[in-house]
C-alpha cells in the first residue's frame, strides 16, 4: 500500500518521464547550470555597484533618459537641464548661457562640472567652465543626463562644487545600425545628425556620431550699448548678434576590454552683445576648437577586484575677434591642453560592501597666446599678451565605501585629496547614508565638501586695464549638507523633498585693484540654502507612457546679508506628458520664475518673474518603427520676459528672451 | 493676431491628434535576463511555442542586450502595451517590476520566488520543486536518513530554507542549516555540518555554488566522510550525487505559458505562483554501491534514470 502511494506521489511529480539513460548530465551542463546561478547572483551583486539606484544614493540626482529628451523636444542639453530641480538657465552678454544651481550662478559657470560618458569637459582653462562649447551640445545622440545636485570633489575632483552633470552617448548596441535626423526651427535654426554603430563578432565595436548646428540667433533687440548712452557711434540699438555653426563628431571604438573614445567640436558663434559692453554689428566672432581622446581599459583581477586605467588628452583652443568699438576691433587667443592618467581598483568586499579607491595624474597647459589689436577684423597688429603661458601639474588619491549594513541602509564614505604644482593640496570628504526606515519611504542625509580650482586667468591676467590676475589665489571652497526624503506612497508615484545648506567660501571675485581698478582675490562668502520639491506619477493601464510631474524650488542664497541678485527666489515646474496611444503623445511644459532682485545700490526694479507655457507633441516608431517626428512650440503664448542683466551692465537693460519659438525633428533609424 | 496664431497652432495640434491611432495589437513581451544561459533560453524558446500554437503574438526583450536597459524596456512596454510581462530570471522580474508594477507580470527562473517583491498581479512558476514532495521522495528511498544538513546564503534563500526546514519537520526529518556569506566559507562550514547529518542537500543557491571549485569542495567533503549527496539538478550526479531529482525545464517554459494564457483570460487567481509540473528523478547507483549506502528497492519504480558505474 505505502508503495502505491509513493508511486502515485511520484507520477504525480514526474511529469515528464524520460526513457532510462546511460550516462548523466555532462561537465558541460554543469558549467550551463553554473552560469545560470552566476545570473541570479548578479541582481544582488552587479558588476559594477557603484551605478546605485536613484532611490539608493545619498546623493541628490536626477535622471533624464532619452525618451524623456525625446518628449520634451530639446533643442539642446540646456533645454533638458532647465526641467531640472534647482536649475535655472539665463542669457550671458557673451552669448554663452549661465547654469544657475541652487540660487549661485556665474558668467562662466565653472561651479559646475559637465561630463561626457565620465570624462571632464573643464577644458577651458583659462576661464573654467564647460559651457563654451557645450551650453548647446545637440541632444539627439544622448542616452541619458543624470545631474547630481551638491558637491562631488570627492570623488570627481576639481570643479564638481555645485552639481555634476553626466551626459551618456549612445554607444555601438544602443545605435546598432545608422541612425540620421534633422531638425529644423525658428531662428533660421537647423540641426542635423548621422550615427552609426555596429558590435563585431571578434568582441569588437565602434560607434560614430556626427551632428551639424546652424542657426541665425534669437535676435534680442539691444536698447543701449556703453557707447551709445555716451553717445557716441554704435551700432546700438541694434539686435543680439548671436548667430552658430557648429560641429560635433564623436568616437567610441572598442576591442576587447579596450575602448578609444572623444569628441571633437568646432564652433563658431557671434556674441550676445560683447565682451567690451559695445554691441556687435555682426563682425564679432567666437571660434573654439575642443576635443578629447580617452583610451581606456577595464582589467578584471578576481570576480571581485577590477581595475579601471585610462590616459586622456584634452585640447581647447580660443580664437575669437572681439568687435569693442565700431572702428576697434581685439583679437585674443589660446590653447589649453590636459593630459594625464588614472588608475581606479574596484573591490566588492562581499554583496553589501564595494571599495573604489584610485589615483589621478594630469599636466595642464596654457600656450599659443594671440592677442592682437586693429581698427578691423582684417588689418590687427600683435599687442601686449593679457594672460600668461602657464603649466600646472596636479594629482590626487580617493576611497570611497559603498556599505549597505542592512537590507535597508546604504551608507556611503569617501575622500578625496588634491594636490596642485601652483596653490597646494585640498582635501574633500563626503559621508552620507540612505535609510528605507519603512518600505517605500527613503531618508536620506549627506555631508560633503569640494573645492574650485583657480583658472589660469584668475591667476596670470595680465596687461588688462580694468582687472589683473592674482597668483596667489586658493581654491573656492564649499561645505554642503543636505537631507531627505524619497517616497513612493502609491505605485507610479514617487515624491522626494530635499533641504540642503552650502556655505562657499573664499569665493574667487574681482576686489579693488591699486593700478587697475580691479584685481582677483579670494574676498568673500555665500550661504545657500533652500528646499526642493518633486513628484512624479507614471500612469499606468490603458495610459501607459503618460505622466504628470512638478517640481517646486525655495532657495535664499545670502552674501554680506543680502539675497544674491539675479537669481530667482523660487522656481516651479510643472509637466504633463500624455500618451494617446502606442504612437503619439503630446507634452506640456510650464516654467515659473519668481522675480530676482538686484544689487545693493542698482535702482531698477527687480526683473519680473515669468510663466512660460511650452508644448510639444511627438510620433514615435511610425513605419516599420523607423520614423519619429516631434513638433515643439516654446513659449507658446509668446510672453514677453527678460533674464537680468547684472548691475555692471544696468545702463543697457535686462535682456530680452525670445517669443515664440518652434521646432521641428524627424528622426530615421536604419 | 495673438489669438489667431494660437488657434493656428491649435489647429495643427488637433490635426495631429486626430491622426493618431495605430493601436497594435495586445500581445506577450518576454523579458529575458539573458538570452544566452541556457536556462533562461530553454524556458524562453518552449513558452514562444505554446504562444505561437495559440496564435498569441510576443515581443522579446534580452538584458543582456540593451546598455539602458530599464530606460528602453520602459519605453517598450509604452509602444507595446503588453497583456503581460514574461519575466524570466529574477533581473528580469526585479527590473519589469520596477518599470511596470501594474502590468500583469508573470516570472519563472528566479531563485527562490518568495524573495521577490510580488504585488498584486504577479503570477509565477517556481524554480524548485515542492521542498515537501522532494523530502517526500528523499524518506521513501532513504528510509534511514533521519537529518539532513544544507549549506545557503541568507540573501539568496533564506525564505526557500525555511519552508524546506517546516516541510522536513512535519514530515518527521531535521534540517540542520549553516548559512555562508561567500563561498570562501564552504570549507570551515562543511566541516561543522557534515559530522552532524546523514546527507547532505544541495539547493539552488547561487552563493553556495559560485564555481566549479565551490562544486568539487562540496562533494570532495562529503566523499571524505562517506557522507550521501542529494541535489536538486542531475548535473551534480557526475559530480557524486546519488539522487537528484531536477526540474524541466522544457515543462518550465510551457506550464507558464499556459498560465500566460490562464491569466490572459482572467482563469487564475491573483498571486497565483506553481510548483515546477515537470521532474526527472536520477539515482546514480555507482555512488550509492560505493557508500554502502540502503535504499529501497521498491523506490525504483519512480526513477527516471539510473546512473551506473563505467566498467
């Protein structure tokens, strides 16, 4: 009887009864069993920890993926970066446009470090900052933006003060074929892009991007230049001389565990009004070249130890014609190079912990000067040079450990030392944790420091009759604080309020100067302080694709007792993206800005804040899942706004943004 | 003027609107955690064919494959709008879940389901087989064997020991569990299990068996102490094993097929996860000749492959 049970518990479970069999599994089936348990284990370990979960750091970030990019219809990075929590852009008299983060902004906005796949893109040496040549890098080759509010030298180095800016290309899989579009828009403004990728079967890869930028410029009507309220010739009031060509072609070239990669950028680009306050009558010319080269590779010494080396150059060159009076014309250049190395270990101590430690080496370079002088762009004459040739060397060594003690904690530990041939070393801590303290809610708190680097200009000006450089300067230091929570109280909801405080210090700013009116000096403070505010809930069902998100910003930046001028008290974003069907959906987008008040001392009204309404509607994969087309209009209602014009240049008036504007993509997959 | 160019603007936005609609139709997408393990593909490949038998149509998404890959599956699921989600491997669910929690998701080729995050509309099928049919079957060959001891990882199976560890008590068998962080730890945690039990069980768990070297240590202990191995797959009878009773994986793919079908058509119950339907029972009798080891003979009956030695 207990047989005849048994046997029916068996013929119960054995389903699938096999014929008898000679011989059992092989060796080979125990590696194909092996390897399928070496998947499992990777959910808990991954290959490489470090890329957390956005719920899981410490630090504040936020993700913007492609086909976010694709529904905002982003003309360029900065268009995707203004959607940002604790991000405002606004209009530079030099053309450049200026990253606002956390209530600070700059003309150059060196406080802030822009990558591309991981590498630096500081390469202007002289005057910081990565939006010269990459304020409006195209976007349609970008995977994803992942922007990192708070200070990063810890790990990053140099510049990563305020915020870090990683923008991901598409790489060999992502493209696998040619991928072309074309964009076209207001402002006489046409863009265009071919990608190609391809993975060989000998574990080979290349991905090339090219993309081609032309536009006449917005066209801002310029009231007054410094020569005109003097009353003397100008060619003001006239309009914003800003018109663009550029040139993007980059690489990713791999074999193995190798991989060659860079970009290269030429651009040419007029000016907003000029660098001499004098609006240009076209003959004004910007002309950069920037690229880098990076070969790199990934040496894997266990399962759990890997090694990352890479040696890098980097190039920036400046040739730019400055119109500074009808008849005056400045010619002023140079080449910056960086080359060095790195060399970072990556140990996963065991499934809860990882290491990364690693040192970096690099020579920095400033040669090639051109400073010149004439009464026309054709005819200059060689003058004194205003900046000097200048090498510094610099390295560093950084740790940091990601620890999850339990299941629901993430802590994080790191420092960074830095030590420069010109102003010393500068050490950068950061610590922080992230506690799930119940399921779906998230707390979060770090402390970090980071530091800004002196640029040569700050350091070497020269021969310049309104500022000289100070040799002496030390870097710009900030210390930040910050706490949250992240909480998802619903499916497809998620929330996360966020307060931070940043006490920057040594500020780098042009003081009183005894033979010129001014000098650069580490003079002064700024304590920023404000609360971010964001949700965003992803429907699901029959409205799969749509979501409707906001963000809300407090921010009180103080220096000397004062809120800082020309920035925005609060800022708000609110969109809603809704998908009609599997194909096509239609985007909204609604900026409002506070007023920003002036300086001490200016007497103008402060600079009326805004709502700006932006809509968009986007086909994707139409025929054969081949095609997208995308059709933009910005500021559809055409209001009427200004960005501020600093105290300095009061006499000439805010600067007006456009109306109107539209734009229109087709993208083509092959 | 203003107002004109709005209704202008209007007009076109409308246009396009009323363009829209080249709904698909509804379908299967089938997110593989990599297509090139062998599971995971032999699953895949069998539940492709019950769909295509159904006239169902499916979409396949391997990670392994995609760079981005939560970005382009989320945006898949947005063009695609599947039924459900075929999940296979646990990257694969963990991942559709994050992206997709309302989606109806259907898993199988994860390790140890109860670890999962399963809300509501998750179906699955089991990775192993049911702990109280397999102690079952241990007792009905070994009537002898009175405890039987396991090495695991707390992260991988914590919840799969305990139900194995509540099974074997009601059916009148100790489990002596020794959890280890790496697998580093086998040798000094063989050591400590092996003189205490009269088996020794291997279970699916990833930590435990990172290597071949992990495998060879494990069984080169039990041999050294004359110690029986059971396993949950018949690539460890080679190894020394002298019972395994496995899975199918083939049975796998095509029980949740049929369940994809099952909950396509609203027939199961929410929450609904089965035991593996399929099995194969493999004795390797050389192994169990060399341990003197009894078993009863009646038992034979039930198996599906006996292993001899080479002469």
């Amino acid at each position: 009887m207990i047989k005849y049970l048994y046997t029916l518990l068996v013929g119960a479970l054995v389903l699938n009864s096999s014929a008898f069999a000679d011989a059992s599994a092989s060796n080979d089936d125990l590696e194909k069993e092996l390897a399928y348990l070496a998947a499992e284990r990777q959910v808990v370990v991954t290959a490489s920890k470090m890329e957390e979960h956005v719920d899981k750091t410490v630090a504040t970030t936020t993700v913007i993926t492609q086909d976010d990019i694709a529904h905002i219809g982003a003309r360029n990075l900065l268009d995707v970066l203004r959607l940002v929590p604790g991000i405002g852009i606004t209009q530079s008299q030099l053309g450049i446009r200026e990253i606002e983060v956390r209530g600070v902004k700059t003309l150059a906005s060196e406080k802030v470090q822009v990558m591309l796949n991981g590498h630096p893109l500081d390469h202007n040496l002289q005057n910081a900052g990565s939006t010269w040549v990459y304020d409006d890098l195209p976007v349609d080759t970008i995977k994803r933006v992942e922007v990192v509010r708070g200070p990063g030298s810890a790990l990053y180095g140099a510049n990563a003060f305020l915020a870090v800016i990683n923008i991901i290309t598409q790489n060999a899989k992502d493209l696998n074929g040619l991928h072309t579009s074309a964009g076209w828009g207001s402002f006489d403004t046409q863009q265009y892009r071919a990608s190609w990728g391809k993975q060989f079967k000998n574990s080979a890869e290349a991905a090339l991007h090219f993309n081609f930028t032309d536009t006449n410029g917005i066209k801002s009507p310029i009231s007054a230049d410094s020569l005109s309220v003097q009353g003397l010739s100008s060619a003001a009031p006239g309009k914003s001389q800003l018109t663009e060509g550029r040139y993007d072609l980059e690489w990713q070239l791999g074999y193995q565990d190798f991989k060659l990669d860079g970009r290269f950028i030429n651009k040419k680009t007029g000016t907003f009004f000029g660098v001499a306050t004098v609006l240009s009558d076209g003959r004004t010319q910007q002309d950069y070249n920037d690229y880098f080269l990076r070969l790199s590779r990934t040496w894997k010494i266990q399962d759990k130890f890997t090694v990352d080396t890479q040696v890098f150059h980097d190039s920036y060159s400046a040739d730019n014609i400055w119109q500074i009076a009808p008849t005056q014309f400045f010619r002023t250049g140079f080449q910056d190079t960086r080359t060095g190395g790195e060399i970072q270990a990556n140990y996963h101590i065991s499934d809860a912990q990882t290491v990364i430690s690693g040192f970096s080496y690099a020579k920095e370079q400033q040669d090639n000067l051109i400073d010149q002088l004439g009464i026309d762009s054709e005819h200059l004459i060689p003058t004194l040079p205003t900046t000097e040739e200048r090498i510094r060397r610099r390295w560093g060594v950084y740790i940091e450990d990601v620890w999850d003690p339990f299941k629901n904690v993430r802590m994080t530990l790191g420092a960074r030392y830095d030590r420069y041939s010109d102003f010393g070393g500068t050490f950068n801590p950061r610590m922080g944790f992230n506690w799930e303290f119940i399921k779906n809610y998230s707390l979060k708190f770090s402390y970090g420091t980071a530091y800004r680097a002196p640029a040569f200009g700050e350091l070497g000006l020269v021969n310049n009759p309104v500022v000289l450089g100070n040799p002496m300067l030390k870097p710009e230091e900030v210390k930040t604080f910050e706490t949250g929570i992240i909480a998802h109280p619903v499916a497809g909801l998620t929330t996360q309020a966020t307060y931070y405080h940043s006490a920057i210090n040594q500020l780098i700013s042009q003081v009183s100067g005894q033979t010129t009116a001014f000098r650069y000096d580490n003079n002064g403070s700024v304590v920023a302080e404000g609360v971010e505010l964001e949700t965003r809930y992803d429907f699901d069902g029959n409205l799969q694709g749509s979501y409707i998100s906001a963000n809300h910003i407090l921010q009180h930046s103080v220096q000397l007792g004062q809120q800082l001028a020309d920035v925005p008290r609060h800022r708000t974003n609110l969109i809603v993206n809704w998908a009609f069907d599997n194909t096509w959906s239609s985007f909204a987008h609604v900026l409002i800005k506070g007023n920003t008040l002036r300086n001490l001392g200016d007497t103008r009204n402060d600079v009326p804040g805004y709502a700006l309404f932006d809509m968009g509607l986007l086909g994707k994969n139409m025929f054969g899942k081949k095609v997208d087309i995308s059709f933009n209009v910005y500021n559809l209602f055409d209001k009427r706004y200004y960005d501020p014009a600093p105290t300095s240049l009061s006499f000439i008036g805010d600067y007006q943004m456009p109306g109107r504007a539209f734009f229109g993509h087709v993208s083509l997959r092959f | 003027m203003k107002i004109m160019d709005f209704c202008k603007v209007l007009i076109l936005l409308s246009v396009f609107w009323v363009s829209a609609g080249f709904a698909q139709p509804s379908k299967v997408l089938i997110v593989n955690s990599d297509n090139t393990v062998f599971r995971y593909g032999t699953i895949a490949s069998e539940f492709k064919k019950v769909l295509q038998q159904n006239a169902y149509q499916w979409t396949e998404f391997n990670l392994n494959s995609h760079a981005d890959a939560e970005a382009e599956l989320k945006q898949l699921i947005q063009q695609e709008n599947p039924v459900l989600i075929y999940c296979i491997g646990t990257k694969a669910y963990s991942l559709a879940r994050n992206v997709a929690s309302n989606k109806k998701l259907l898993f199988s080729a994860a390790i140890n389901w109860r670890r999962l995050d399963i809300g509501e509309g998750t179906y699955g099928v089991a990775n192993e087989l049911s702990s109280a049919q397999e102690i079952s079957l241990l007792r009905y060959f070994f009537p002898t064997i009175k405890t039987i001891g396991l090495l695991y990882n707390d992260k991988f199976s914590r919840e799969y020991v305990e139900t194995i560890k509540k099974d074997a008590s009601t059916l009148g068998i100790n489990i002596i569990n020794q959890p280890i962080n790496d697998a580093q730890e086998i040798g000094d945690a063989l050591n400590e299990l092996l003189p205490k039990i009269d088996m020794f069980w291997i279970i699916s768990d990833p930590v435990v068996l990172s290597s071949k070297a992990s495998v060879q240590q494990i069984f080169q202990a039990a041999q050294q102490r004359q110690k029986p191995v059971y396993a949950y797959s018949d690539v460890f009878i080679e190894q020394g094993a002298v019972l395994a009773i496995s899975a199918d994986l083939a049975t796998i793919g095509r029980q949740s097929a049929s369940l994809a079908l099952m909950v396509d058509k609203d027939k199961v119950s929410e929450g609904t996860v089965q035991n593996p339907a399929g099995s194969t029972v493999t004795l390797n009798k050389c192994a169990l000749d060399a341990l003197r080891l009894n078993f009863n003979q009646d038992a034979l009956d039930s198996v599906n492959k006996i292993v001899e030695c080479n002469k």
